[in-house]
C-alpha cells in the first residue's frame, strides 16, 4: 500500500523506507573501522596490541 501525500509526491511504503534506513545504517556500520563483538583480554599490555 502507497501513502499518498498532496503537494509532495509519492512516499515509498512504510517497510520500503525502513528497509532502506536499515541497509544505509549497515553500510555506515562497516565503515567505522570497528571490528564488532566482544574481546577479552589478559593484560592492558595485550589492549594496547
């Protein structure tokens, strides 16, 4: 179903917006240079590794 909006054009559907804020928030996720996840280490001197 489209929303349909006077004056502004037509909007995508609701999941199609939200699919396309998840897919752009996952592209700017890879690019901080982070690795994701948790990690344990035994000393500070293992850290600064």
């Amino acid at each position: 179903m489209k929303m349909k909006v006077i004056g502004g054009g037509n909007l995508p559907s609701q999941w199609e917006r939200f699919d396309r804020l998840q897919r752009t928030a996952d592209k700017l996720g890879a690019l901080s240079g982070y690795a994701r996840g948790v990690f344990r280490f035994t000393s500070f001197e293992a850290f600064e590794e």
